[in-house]
C-alpha cells in the first residue's frame, strides 16, 4: 500500500461541522520516535480497514504530562494537562484512543480531577471492539503457529486491569501463545516506568529491561508482542543487547495484526 495515509486533523473536522467517531491520541512516542511511528501507521491502518471515522489533533497535541509527573513535577504536569483539557474540551471530544498505555492512563485516570472526563481507551481494547462489532476480521497470517509471548504494559495490566484485550487479539492470529513466569497481575516492568525511559538507571546488579527480556528468551519465542512504546523500546534493547534480534522480534499486537492483514 504505498499511497499516503489520511488522517484528518480535529481543526478540519471542526470546519465542516463535525465530530469523529473517536479522536485518535497520537502520543509523543507515536509522533516523534522512529520505531514507534511504525506502530501509529499500523493502528492508522488498520483504522482505515474498519471504515472507522477519526480524527487526529495534529499540532494542537502535546504531550499528556505524564512523564513530568512521574519524575516527580506536579506542577509542570497539571499545566501540560490544562492546556490539553482546554483543546480537548473546546472540541467537545467524547471518546479517545490511544496506542501509549501511559497516556492512556493519565487521560483516564488522572484528567478528570482537573476537568476533563472522556471515555479513554487502550487500542488493543480498541481492535477488540471492533472484531467484536464484526468491522474487522484478523487472521493467523504470517504468525499462524509461531510461539509469541506477550509483555503486559503496567499502565494498562496493573494499573488499569486489563490483561485480556490483547491476548484475545493474538489468539485471533493463531499463535501459539506462551506466558513468562511473571505475568499479567504479577508482570515485571519493562524497566521505563516511572520516567526511567529517559535516563541511565540508578547502579545496581542488573539493568530492569535485561532481565524483563531475559525471561521473555526463556521460551524462545519468535515474537516478543507489546502494547507500549516505551516496552517496545526496552524489551528491543533487552533482545540486542543478548544478540538475539536476528531470531526475535519485538513487535506491537497492532503491528502484528496490520502485517497478518497485508496492510
């Protein structure tokens, strides 16, 4: 599919008097990193796929504050949500979508306190709604009866109890799924939480990611599947820096789903 992906802007949708169906949150990962740009263009596919109208809020996004206030700025936090909540609520936005489990979960959770309640949603619980609404169909693909495991997101297993949104879509592709010893309730971090993704750990025996991954390898799988940028990035980091990336991939469900589809 080689022709540029649409994605209108809220600003145009607004011109022409109307709403989207739901505003996709892009996410400063999805925007800026180069790795996590590819899972945007999958989960924009595969949007387009299910005839799913959206929009984007372009350069009127900025980043949801998350990782300021995980570093411990409540003040830098609360004023990058105001001015997100004043965009969002001047648009009158009900429903968002958004492939960063962090973002997920201050717009969910911590948004409302200062003024802006939407019903905020994971994509992998996205995706499911729409197998489930019969708008899109997933197929084993290129995956069909490779060994997968997946690595829960804290922002969307622990912190937000959702653990069976994106095993039911790997199902769907066949796999054969394998859990790490430590999962859903009792999953490792990838080792970025708490604002850790942006600078060197503190000293210690081992690095978080090495050992997240060290325990993904254990089971050999061909896929490490994620629903997180930042574990992305780190579990990607894990694979390279045992020499496994020729024989392991890390890759988002979306992704996987987009590739399965030939998208």
């Amino acid at each position: 599919m080689s022709e540029p992906l649409q994605v209108p802007t809220m600003a145009e949708y607004a011109a022409q008097g109307k709403q989207p169906e739901v505003l996709f949150w892009v996410g400063c990962a999805g925007s800026f990193d180069d790795r996590a740009k590819k899972i945007t263009k999958a989960f924009v596919k595969l949007l387009h796929n299910a005839g799913v109208d959206f929009a984007v809020l372009g350069a009127e996004e900025s980043c949801t504050g998350d990782p300021a206030k995980r570093a411990g700025n409540e003040f830098l936090f609360q004023m990058q949500a105001m001015m997100n909540i004043q965009v969002l609520n001047g648009y009158e936005i009900k429903k968002v979508v958004t492939a960063c489990p962090h973002c997920f979960n201050t717009m969910k959770n911590e948004y409302p306190g200062l003024g802006g309640s939407y019903e905020v949603i994971h994509h992998t619980q996205f995706l499911k709604s729409l197998l489930n609404e019969g708008r899109l169909n997933v197929e084993g693909g290129s995956y069909k009866g490779k060994k997968i495991t997946f690595h829960d997101p804290c922002y969307l297993g622990r912190a937000n109890n959702e653990y069976e949104a994106p095993r039911e879509l790997l199902q769907k592709l066949e796999v054969e799924l394998v859990e790490m010893r430590r999962c859903k309730s009792r999953g490792l971090c990838c080792g970025a939480g708490g604002a850790q993704m942006f600078k060197e750990p503190e000293k210690g025996d081992k690095d978080v990611n090495i050992e997240r991954t060290e325990e993904a390898l254990e089971i050999q799988p061909e896929v490490i599947a994620a629903g997180c940028p930042f574990c992305n990035t780190m579990l990607t980091d894990g694979v390279k820096a045992a020499e496994k990336e020729g024989s392991v991939q890390v890759m988002d469900v979306a992704e996987m789903i987009a590739n399965a589809k030939d998208l």
